[in-house]
C-alpha cells in the first residue's frame, strides 16, 4: 500500500503532478461543500459570464450535504454523496479553475478528460461514514445559497480528512485496476 500523502488546499500544480490513483491523501486545509443544486447555480453563472460567489481557483469542492450539527459540533454527519450526480456540471467549474473534487464512485468520460486538460484530481472518501468523516471538520459556515438548506455552499476548514486519489490528471483511476 502506497504511504499516505498529506495535503494542504488551495490545491496547486505541483501537488497535482505528484498525485496518482490509488494514493491515501489527508487532506488539510479549506475546502467547499457543494451538491447538485449549487453546481447548477455555479454553472449559470459561468455561462451568463457573471463573477462566482465563491473563487474556484485551486479549490476542492467536497459533495456532501451535512446534518444538523448537535451541540457543541460545528457540522452534523458529513458522508459524501454520489460523485456521478455532479458529472454535467463537474467539467465547467474545472475549466473555471476547480483543482479537486471529493464524492464517491465513478466519474463520467468528460469529467475524466477535463481532469487531465486542466491538471485536476478526483478524491474518493468512505460513503457511510459520515459521522466519522466530520471529526475532521474543523469549522463550518455557510458562504451562499443559504436558501438550498443542506446543500448550501459551505467553507469547510478540515484537519486530515481521509481520502483516495480516484481519477489522477493524467488517466489513472482506480475503478479500472
């Protein structure tokens, strides 16, 4: 097995180059909550050629729709959702600068290719673990979309959250092994 790789985002060209498919990342630093809804939004907005509430260069966008935090905590359970759900709006935001997702399973063909045109990667996390997964989530606040409830935009400061490099930026997946 491949020695764990830890990761500090803004994601940047170089981390990139030094990823493949298969390597454990932890990963640190601030990433983005988005679901369905708001990468419907996000790409509306490229399209119209308005500004982003949020920068995407050299971000990570993590697709997971939190829980109500309980007292105390700053976010409920944090399990991903469904990487491919994200497919029609995934090659927009990486060609808007996007360095990283976070989901689980498999991505599309024009996802893939948009990874490796635009040097991005693809983090697989544990489905079903999402009380486990929001230990390493440090802070959570609310920066758009208010109205979409659990699917807003959220910051996310995470400290080693756990995962695996699925599709690297240069063809390599871990789902064709």
């Amino acid at each position: 097995m491949n020695e764990e790789i830890q990761i500090e985002t803004p994601l940047a060209d170089e981390q990139i180059d030094r990823l493949r498919a298969g390597d454990p990342v932890r990963i640190s630093g601030i990433i983005y909550s988005a679901r369905d809804q708001a990468h419907k939004r996000l790409c509306a907005l490229i399209e119209a050629g308005q500004k982003l509430p949020v920068d995407l260069s050299g971000q990570v966008i993590y697709f997971v729709g939190p829980t109500p935090a309980a007292p105390g905590r700053c976010i409920g359970a944090a399990g991903p959702t469904t990487s491919a759900r994200m497919d029609a709006f995934s090659p927009v935001l990486i060609r808007a600068g996007l360095k990283g997702m976070i989901g689980k399973g498999y991505r599309g063909e024009p996802v893939r290719r948009a990874l490796q045109q635009y040097k991005a990667v693809h983090f697989a996390t544990l489905g079903g673990a999402g009380a486990l997964l929001s230990k390493h989530i440090m802070a959570s606040e609310i920066v758009t979309y208010e109205d979409l409830g659990a699917e807003a935009i959220r910051r996310l400061i995470v400290k080693n959250f756990p995962a695996v490099v699925a599709y690297d930026a240069f063809g390599g997946s871990v789902y064709n092994r």
